[in-house]
C-alpha cells in the first residue's frame, strides 16, 4: 500500500420525475423501506453499479445528478473564459453547461457493510437528489444492514445522508472521519467567516454522532484492507481511501478531482470549491501520478457514472478512462 500525504431526464436519471404518487418499482426488502424510514414514490429507483474487488462487493450507487451552467465560474477560475470553454468542446462537451452527479459506495467485506459519504439526504429531495437510500434499497441493503459510515469530508453533498428527520439515517452504524475535518469544522473560530453555513450543517449532522466516532489520521484504518490517507486543499481534512483484497486495489479519491475533463486534464486549474486552491493542485497532481503509475482504478466522487476508471498521465494532466470489464473476470 502506497502511503500518501502532502502537507434531461434522460441524462440525470429520474431527476427529472419529480415526485410522483406511485410506489416504487422494487421489491423484497425494499418495500419495507417505504414505511419504515423513507417514502420511496418515485417509479424508477435510481441508478446503481455492483462490481467485484478481490473478497469486496462494490455498489454505487448515484444520488442524483445536478446540471450547471457556466462552467467557467467553478472550474479553471484563474484561467480565461474561453480556454475553459475550449478545453470542454474540445472533448465533446458544450462549453455553456456541465452537470455534477454524486456517488456514495458501498463496500461489502462479507463481515462488514462500509458506505463512503451520505449524499445530499433529504435536503435535496425536492430537486431530485438525496437517493442513496433508494438505491441502497434497490440493491437488497436497508439502512440497518450499514456497519460503518465512513466521512470523505464534511461538505454537505457528503454529510447531507447522515441524519433523516433528526435520527440517525444508518442507526446501527459506528463511524469514521479525518480528525484534522472534525476539527477544523467544529472549531468555533468558523462562526462569522464563509464558512459558518457549512459548519452548521457539520453539527447538525456529524456532531451528534461523534461519540460513536474514531477519528482517523494519515494511515488510519477503517478494516483490515481500507485505510485513509490525508489528501487536503478542497478541505482541510480532507481524506481518500486505498481499497485492497485479495491483490486488487481501488483508490477512493472523493472530491480530489471534481471533473473529468477540466479537473483531470488540467489538475492545476483552480476550483471554486477547493478551500485552499494551491494545495488541492498540488494534492491532485501527487495523487493522480501515483494513479496513473500504478495503473490503479479509481472512483471519484463526481465522475460519470459509475464513477470507476483509470488516468492515463498525458503532457498536461490525465485522461479519464472508464472501467469496462475489468473487474468480471
């Protein structure tokens, strides 16, 4: 394991719905979600992704997807309007509009059953998103089954999920997050800068759950075969996650690269979004030359569904590929 720190409807699945009064398109256990913590009325559950990693099962699980015009103003923000436009039309995509979608996964080990961030939760309901718990109802998992909730980083496209109607969402859950985050969003120094609105959100959520909760360093480990590494600049803490089993590997690189066109091919345009907009290129290009070095996949948590591929290091950056049939053999 390499150590790593550095100090319409169509598209967007069924966001475009709405809410519709009819029951889901779901059976078995599923069902029982219905009255028990969730109203699940839309006809089509959300997207969903399993795939085999060495012992682990891998679900991912899409929820939702949010589209955004001006590209420019949240990516390459130090670079001129035009190159930003450029780049995307030069890889297919409109230069006007781009959309974001959001991946929490899920990792079976066959004793314990891992989800990696929470989604937008019921907040973002009305907009079509907050569907993890649709899609882990699709695929036979109900929030009682979730042994761990493992927090990437507390923005609240991370940590939305936690929490549904001031309860715990995964009430049997312990849970895992980087101590430098936990520190950084509950300090009080946070109260009256920019970033008072997402700390509420952190005590809201995270807070209450803190006595169920290790606090993990550099190399700390969730199970045996995951284990964190400090990878800061779009937060302070912010973490990803090596995966191993049975020698295969897969990097969790949550919000380390928010895009694959314009985080990836030019990892050193700056991001809105990104705390510390040097270190995060800094973060992106140490992590991705390991990526691309050790032709290990990846899943990032704003990539195009199913999220899962592969950089391959080009003269300026790195270009996405996504998985195929890699991990059926």
């Amino acid at each position: 394991m390499t150590s790593f720190t550095i100090g319409r409807r169509a598209l967007l699945g069924t966001a475009g719905l709405g809410i519709i009064a009819a029951p889901a398109i779901i059976s078995g256990r599923a069902e029982a979600q219905e009255t028990k913590n969730l109203a699940i009325n839309r006809v089509i559950p959300p997207d969903i992704h399993k795939f085999k990693l060495g012992g682990f099962q891998v679900l991912v699980v899409k929820d939702g997807a949010r589209p955004s015009g001006n590209p420019g103003e949240t990516f390459g923000t130090n670079q001129p309007a035009d190159a930003v436009g450029k780049l995307l039309t030069d890889n297919f995509l409109p230069a006007t509009e781009f959309v974001n979608s959001f991946s929490p996964t899920l990792i079976d080990t066959g004793s314990d059953v891992i989800l990696f961030d929470t989604g937008l939760g019921k907040a973002g309901r009305a907009q079509g998103t907050g569907r993890l718990i649709e899609g882990l109802a699709a695929a036979g998992y109900m929030p009682e089954d979730i042994t761990a909730v493992v927090i990437t980083h507390m923005h609240g496209d991370h940590i939305g999920g936690i929490m549904e109607d001031g309860k715990p969402a995964f009430p049997k859950a312990r849970y895992f997050a980087g101590e430098a985050e936990y520190n950084f969003w509950t300090d009080a120094a946070r109260a009256g800068t920019p970033a008072e609105g997402n700390q509420k959100g952190v005590l809201a959520s995270v807070k209450p759950n803190a006595e169920k909760t290790t606090f993990l360093k550099e190399g700390g480990s969730v199970v045996s075969g995951i284990t964190a590494m400090l990878a800061p600049g779009h937060t302070p803490g912010h973490m990803v996650f090596n995966i191993e089993s049975q020698g295969k590997r897969l990097i969790l690189t949550a919000d380390a690269a928010n895009h694959y066109i314009l985080s990836l091919q030019r990892p050193e345009w700056e991001v809105r979004f990104d705390m510390d907009k040097a270190q995060a290129a800094a973060t992106r290009k140490k992590l991705f030359d390991m990526i691309a070095t050790d032709k290990v996949a990846f899943l990032g948590y704003h990539m195009p569904f199913p999220a899962v591929g592969y950089a391959e290091k080009q003269q300026t950056g790195y270009r996405f590929v996504p998985k195929s049939y890699q991990f059926d053999l």
